[in-house]
C-alpha cells in the first residue's frame, strides 16, 4: 500500500530512494514562506489592535491562513483536510461574520496563526538549515577550496586545505544528507499533525454536519411529499373533475343525438373522454394515492396488492399507526415497485406482503415464488428506490438466489407515531378481488 504520511513512508527501506523527503523539505520550506508574512501581518493588525481596528482583520487573517494550510498539508498527505467552517444560513456579510465569530474554528486558526508566525516557521527553517543546509554546505567543500585555491573553511569552523579533506568533508556531508532526511520527515508529519488538529474539522463539527445534512435532506423530502400531494389535489380537484363534467355532457349529446353518423361521432368521443379520464385517475393514483393520504399506511398497501396482476397474501396488522407523510410514501412506492416488478420479471404465481412496525422503525417484506436473479445493478426501479429509501435512512435488502424464491425487505427508522391507520387483517387479495 502507498504511504500517506510521512511517518508512513519512513517505514519503507526504499524512503530515501522516494519522493517523500522532498515533499516534506517542501513542506517546510513553504512553511517559512507563509511563516515570514503572516509574522509581518501580525505584528501589524497587533498594532492596529490597539484602537480596536484590527480586531476584525486578525480572524479574517486567521481564516485567511488556515485555508492555506489545509491545501498546503497536501504536499505531505493524501487525505486532504476538509473546511471546518459551515455555510451561512442567510447571504450577507454581517451574517458571514457572526457565523465566524461563533464557530470554535475561527478561534482555533487565530491561535494557529499566531502559533505559526512566532514559532513554527523559525523551527522548519532551523530544521531545513540542519537537515538540508549543512550537509551541501560539506559536499561544495571541494568547490570551496578549488575558488580559493589554498584554503577552504567549512561551515565557519572546519579548515580544508587540501583536496583528500576537502573531499572527505563531502563524502560525510552526502551521508549526512541521507541520514537527516529521515528526522526531516518526522518533522514534517509532526507538523502537519499538528495542522490538522488545529485546522480540520472536530468530530463534534462533523457530527453537526452531518445533522445539519441529515435534517436537510428530511426537509427536502417533505418539501417533494407536500409537493406530490399539492400536484395530486390539483389533477384531481380541476383536470379530474372537467373531464367529468365533458364525459357526462358527450353523454348526454349523444343520447339527445338522432341515429345516424353524429350520434356515432359522439359516441366515440364519449368513449374517448372516458378512456382519458381512466387514465388520469391512474395518473393522479400513481402521484399520490388519495388513499395513502386519507387512511393511512395499511388501507394503500391493502389497495396496492388488489392492483396487483399477481395474487398478493397480505399480512398487515389491524392496529398499524399512522406513521410520518415521507415514511408512508416511500414505503407505499417501496411496495408497488416491488408488485410491478414480480408481475413483469419474476414469472410468479403468488406474492406476499408483510408490514410491521415496532421499536420505531417500519419494516416491510415482499415475496414471491419467481425466478429469482433479481439484481439492483440491472435497473428495474431498484436502484431508484434505494436512494429514495436512503433518504429517510432506511435500508433495501434484496435476496433473490437463481431459481427463487426472492425476498425485498424495506427497513426506515421513524418517531413513535399517534394514531392508528385504517387498515385490513391478514388476508388473501389479487386483481380478481378488485370491483
């Protein structure tokens, strides 16, 4: 496996052979030339502290610094560090700001930045000096004494005078090299350590995100479900009803029509607009069935398994409650899919249908005694209804082995809820059943 850090990679016998040391002599080396200014930009907003000016400017500048860092710690790690920082509710530079000065992040890139002005950058260039400056200081030895011609005085304190100690001075400055690279690394992912930590979300901050997402995504379903219903009522309360209206007038025209070709016109237009408005009840089912929303989780899925084309066994308690908008839609199209699919892959016979829910947490099983092979991967809606189920956090279990039977189990966790639905027994429904 590739090393990702530099302690990683000093575990490896080929590390001095690797990229590694120059990405963390880089890393130190672009520390200082972050290091220099943020020290002269410090000592300048400390200065306009003074009158309360530079106040603002030092977490701006703190903020400023710590998105350097974080792509900057990509010279010496894969994983890149993410931004701490949340997304205003409301656009607007006051609400930028008080957002800023809330969050613990701000504060932790204000105190990094002061850290790294006044003492990091002077121990990376410290370290680059030693571990990088004097080993090629002893290499130019011979170099040294060859542009002087007499006498060479290694890094202030050694004399070459002539060539065997000049070259001496340059066989142990190249072993030097190598063996400085390894602490030059150990420095280097000490100090993105310590960038990390300083820089990168807390796991509090990452456990609020992903509640801040979590309740994003539940508003947003509801928001859709609202929207569904809102769309249902419409074709149902307008469309619906003047197709109606036009139905029973074709009707009635062609009743008042003497025989002979108008009557036949009108009769087929009669037939016509009846046909459409069988469709858009089926259209306006499929959006949101008026059941679902009238009597509950039960009553729709009872209705469901006498739609279907083949036999459904339903198991469904009396008492079932009625449970959150978002958590009865997805399970109710859960369910119908899952019908639509056994009537045109499966090649079943029988199907069953069982719903429970306890311990707040909604479960449903389809069967049948098809085929089998069912494969989220091959389409068929599966893929679908698993995002829409993982919006909710549910789950969407498929066993299906070559030859059958297959089972589709449906899990989504959902509050106690209040009251209970309309629902039926355990009983045995199909199409046939249906009025």
């Amino acid at each position: 496996m590739e090393p990702r850090t530099p302690w990683q990679a000093l575990t490896r016998p080929r590390y001095p052979r690797t990229a590694w040391p120059w990405r963390s002599a880089a890393y130190l080396a672009s520390g200082v030339a972050t290091g220099v200014p943020a020290l002269l930009v410090l000592l300048l907003l400390l200065f306009f502290s003074l009158f309360l000016v530079g106040l603002p400017l030092l977490l701006l500048a703190g903020i400023a610094l710590g998105g350097i860092e974080r792509r900057r710690l990509r010279l010496v790690e894969h994983e890149p560090a993410a931004d701490p920082h949340r997304i205003p509710d409301a656009p607007g530079l006051g609400v930028w700001l008080r957002l800023r000065v809330r969050e613990q992040a701000t504060w932790r890139e204000l105190a990094y930045t002061v850290l790294h002005a006044t003492v990091l950058w002077p121990l990376d260039l410290i370290v680059l000096a030693v571990a990088l400056g004097l080993p090629v200081i002893l290499m130019s030895a011979p170099l040294q004494l060859a542009l002087d011609g007499e006498e060479a005085k290694v890094v202030k304190a050694y004399l070459v005078t002539s060539y065997p100690q000049a070259f001496a001075a340059a066989l142990l400055g190249a072993v030097l090299l190598v063996a400085l690279l390894y602490p030059l690394a150990a420095l280097a992912g000490a100090r993105a350590a310590l960038s990390r930590a300083l820089l990168a979300p807390r796991e509090t901050e990452l456990r609020d995100r992903i509640s801040e997402v979590t309740a994003s995504r539940a508003r947003l379903v509801a928001a859709f479900e609202a929207e569904r219903r809102r769309i249902e009522r419409d074709l149902h309360d307008g469309a619906q009803q003047r197709l109606v209206a036009l139905t029973m007038t074709l009707g009635l025209a062609r009743l008042d029509a003497p025989p002979g070709p108008l009557a036949d016109q009108l009769g087929q237009a009669h037939a016509e607009a009846g046909l459409v408005l069988t469709e858009l009840r089926e259209l306006i089912h499929g959006i949101h069935p008026q059941v679902l929303a009238d009597y509950g989780l039960g009553a729709a899925l009872t209705d469901a398994a006498d739609r279907s084309a083949v036999p459904v066994t339903t198991d469904i308690p009396p008492g079932l409650p009625r449970l959150p908008t978002a958590v009865e839609s997805a399970g109710y199209f859960a369910v119908c899919e899952a019908l639509a699919n056994i009537g045109k892959h499966s090649g079943a016979t029988r199907a069953g249908l069982s719903v429970r829910y306890a311990a707040e947490r909604l479960r449903i099983e389809v069967t049948d005694d098809g085929a089998g092979g069912a494969d989220p991967a091959r389409g068929s809606g599966l893929t679908g209804l698993a995002d829409r189920l993982a919006v909710l956090d549910g789950t969407l279990t498929i066993i299906s082995p070559a030859g059958g039977p297959t089972l589709l189990r449906v899990e989504i966790p959902c509050p106690a809820p209040t009251a209970p639905s309309a629902s039926s027994s355990p009983r045995t429904a199909s199409s046939s059943a249906r009025a």
